[in-house]
C-alpha cells in the first residue's frame, strides 16, 4: 500500500472544494447586472512516471488525480458581438422616437392654439370681412385673427429652435459619457491585465469591463477587438477610441451653423459615426429633407408656408385699394404681411407678421378694387366694393399655391402634421422591432450566461458527493495502512 492514493483523494477533495466554492459564487450572484455563469475546467493529473524522468515504466500506472485548469466563463461572444450591435441601433431609434414623439405633442391639433386652428381661424376672419369689409369690428377681427395666426408661428418655430438647442446639448452630454466609459473600460483593462499576471482569469472584473461595453454600444456604435495578448481596443469604424489603456477622447467644435461637432479632442478630426444616441440626436438636430426628417426640415415647412402665405396675398393685396378715413386718402401698394429687405425667401415662421401698416391702421386693410373716398362733411361716401378681399378669401382654397403639385394652405399644413405623425408612427415601429431584435439576443445570451439557481443547486449536490467520495477514499487507504502497520505479522503472537 502506497501514500500516492492518499495524494489523489487530496487532489479529490480540493477540486470538489472548488467547485462547491464557485457553486456558491455563482448562486450568490444570479440577480447581479452582467454576471456571466462561471464553471470550473479540470484535468486529469498525468502518472508519475510520466512526469519523472528516472521512474521505471510500469503496466497499469494510475494518474495522480485531477486538478483546477481554469474558471471559465460561459459566455458567446457572437451573441455578445450581436447585441452590442443591436444596442447602437435601439439607441439610435429610442432618441429618434423620443423626438418624434415630443414633436408630434408640440404640434397637438387639439390645442386651441395650434396652427391649425390659428390658420382656420384666419381664414374665417377673412370670409367675414370679404362679406363685410367696411365694418369696424371685421376689420379689427381680421387684425387680431391674422396676429393669432403670426404668433403661432412664431411660438413653433421657437419651439422647434429650442428643442433643436437641446438635441445639441445632448450630444455634447453624449460625447461626456463616451470618454467616462472608455476611461472605466481603460481602467479595468489595466487591472484585468495586472490581476491575470498570476495565470488566473479576472473574470468578475471582466464582467465590469462587459457591462461598460454595453453602454457605450447604446452611445455610438463601435467595433471591438483583443490582440495576441489579449489587449482590448474599440473602434467607430476604422477611428480608434480606445488601444488596451490608451485613450483617444472626443470633444466638440462649434460649427459655422453654431451646434457641435464631435471630434477626436487630441487631433481635432472628426468622428464618423452611424448610429447609437449620438447619431439620434444630430439627425434629428440636422436632418434637413423628406426621407431625412428633423428639424430644420420642419422649420423649413413652415418657412415655406409663411413665404407662400405672404407672397400670394400681398399679390392680391397690394393691388387693392385702403378704406378712406377723414384724415387719410385711400391707397393702394399696401402689403397684408411684412417683407424683410431680402425678400420673400427671408420670410421666416419666426419672423413672419403682419405688414406695419395694417398693425397701425386697420383701415388700411385693402379689400376694394377701386378707390374709396369720404365726402366733406367726414361721412363715407364711397365704400368700395369687396373684390379683393373676396379674392383673398378665395385664395385660400386654391390648389395651385406652389407649395405642392396641389394643395392649398389648409391642406399643406394638414399634409405637414400628417407627415409628422406618420414619421413617428414608423419610427416607434422601427424602435419596437430593435427592442424585440435586442430582447431575443438578450434571451439568448441568458441562457447561455445566466445563473441557473437550480442547475447550480445540481451542480452542488454533486461536488458535494464527490468531497465526500474523496473524503472516503482517504478513510479506506487510513484503514488500509491500519491494517499494514498494526496488524500485520501478529499471526501466531501470544
């Protein structure tokens, strides 16, 4: 009887002490954010004569037990690599939604002091003044309606200015939680490499570095990679962020538009980058067309229908003739709405008011095509006739403003907030296909990654009956050499 079954049952032992230990570990943490499912990896211990040089060979030499090789982490790295993917893009769409979302409130048409309602509004005051234009109190409805119609113009576009202000706001409160992530992602990179100098794996300080992955996956989208060594480096495209502990932060240089952009803070290059938060917030700050919907693209709209509101009444209204009063000849030449110095391409819904004229004077509201005039005595003589302010009327159920093939103000407005809401509709559309994309992938990283209590409550039970197989294998050997030493060659002794 040999002590070499006695090393065996030890190497038993402290395996299955290992394994009870991170059974432990792992039930300890099965509710914590990003904790990846350890199992310990063993081997089988060569023979000794294997291992010795100068030991004689012989038949049916038994291995000397097993030990710990490593604790492995049961993770996919292409699901890994998936989902971070599939996080840039759920950040992109949950920013876009949240925009269009907040939009679509600003420009609720149940509002009283929506545009719709402002340009309706109008329009009726118009009819009534076609129908009744030397009235006082038409005139004076249609000079309150018309400033009604300016300010609501004036409000939305500050809106949209403001909420665009903000989407630039974001981005540079993005850029600040990139760098603090690569700066954690750094900082765990040098423990992870100073703790696996030992040979063992920093596998909960891994788990950290994952999680600080994740969220910058949600920030922008990037590519990541390990080298020979097993460094860490993270890319946005081909621009480098971070190189193992090395960091290249972003910052942000004002345009000549006077928003961000975001760069790399050492050389100034630009960042070039497709999705995540970040590109959420400046499509919706910049996105200037149809298919490219943002802001400037709304303010843009309602620039063209003040323009078109301005052009195409100031037409009718400057040919028309004022209302005489006893102090003031009637006159014609007088616009509806303002004109900048720059034209009707300077009209903007932030600018866009009234003629000086008409908000000094409502008599100077034009709605004859012939000149009025007052007698001597101060009474009204010659009232006019209600031409031009009819055709104003008219006008706006015309289909050939310009605006679009057909449409007239009413209807491209209702086309604007139409667009609007179908924008946000597809949008939430798009969100909740990457939210389901993102749930599946997280499923299925669960299920390989997650602690099972009850797979680990199987796992116990068996390292518990393997501690106490090994722990009987050293009892058999102690009562083996009881039996050699003490008892042998007593036959016959007495």
């Amino acid at each position: 009887m040999s002590f070499y079954g006695l090393e065996i049952a030890r190497t038993g032992l402290f395996l299955s002490q290992k394994m009870i230990n991170l059974a432990g570990h792992n039930i300890a943490n099965a509710s914590t954010a990003g904790y990846t499912r350890q199992r310990v990896v063993s081997e089988a211990i060569d023979p000794a004569s294997y291992i010795s040089r100068f030991t004689v060979a012989a038949n049916g030499r038994v291995g000397g037990g097993a030990r710990t090789q490593s604790l492995e982490q049961v993770r996919d790295a292409f699901i890994d690599k998936e989902l971070r993917r599939e996080y840039s893009g759920q950040g992109y769409w949950s920013k876009r939604a949240d925009s269009l979302n907040y939009i679509e409130t600003m420009f609720d048409e149940t509002d009283s002091s929506s545009l719709t309602k402002s340009l309706d509004g109008f329009i009726d005051a118009l009819k009534e003044f076609s129908e009744n234009p030397s009235s006082t109190e038409m005139r004076t409805n249609l000079r309150q309606s018309g400033i009604m119609l300016t300010d609501a113009f004036h409000m939305f576009y500050e809106q949209l200015a403001e909420y665009q202000a903000a989407q630039n706001d974001s981005m540079a409160t993005t850029v600040e939680s990139i760098n603090s992530t690569l700066k954690n992602i750094a900082a765990y990179n040098k423990s992870i490499a100073s703790y696996e100098l030992s040979g063992e794996m920093a596998n909960d300080l891994r788990d950290k570095r994952n999680l600080e992955l994740d969220k910058l996956s949600q920030f922008v989208n990037i590519e990541y990679s390990y080298d020979s060594d097993g460094y860490l480096s993270i890319k946005t495209g081909t621009q480098e962020l971070l190189n193992h502990i090395t960091v290249n932060g972003l910052g942000v240089e004002t345009n000549a538009d006077g928003f961000y952009d975001v760069v790399f803070a050492g050389s100034g290059d630009a960042l070039n980058y497709t999705s995540g938060e970040l590109e959420g917030y400046r499509q919706m700050r910049d996105g200037d067309a149809a298919d490219d919907m943002g802001i400037p693209y709304l303010m843009h709209s309602l620039d063209l229908l003040a323009q078109s509101l301005a052009r195409e009444m100031n037409a009718i209204h400057s040919a028309g003739y004022t209302l005489a009063t006893a102090g003031k000849a009637s006159t014609d030449g007088i616009n509806l709405f303002e004109v900048p110095s720059g034209g009707y391409s300077g009209i903007t819904a932030g600018n866009f008011s009234l003629s000086a004229e008409v908000l000094a004077d409502i008599n100077m509201f034009a709605a004859s095509s012939e000149p009025t005039y007052v007698s001597q005595d101060g009474t009204q003589a010659n009232q006019g006739d209600a031409n031009k302010a009819l055709l104003l009327y008219e006008l706006c159920s015309s289909n050939s403003l310009g605006l679009t093939s057909v449409s007239s103000f009413q209807g491209y407005l209702q086309g604007f907030m139409t667009s609007i809401g179908i924008e946000a509709g597809n949008t939430n559309t798009m969100l909740d296909t990457q939210n389901a994309v993102v749930e599946n992938l997280e499923t299925r990283k669960e299920s390989v990654s997650g602690v099972s209590v009850d797979e680990e409550m199987v796992n116990l039970i068996k390292a518990q009956q393997m501690y106490s197989a090994s722990s009987r294998i050293i009892t058999a050997i102690d009562e083996a050499l009881e039996t050699l030493i003490n008892r042998t060659g007593i036959v016959g002794r007495g």
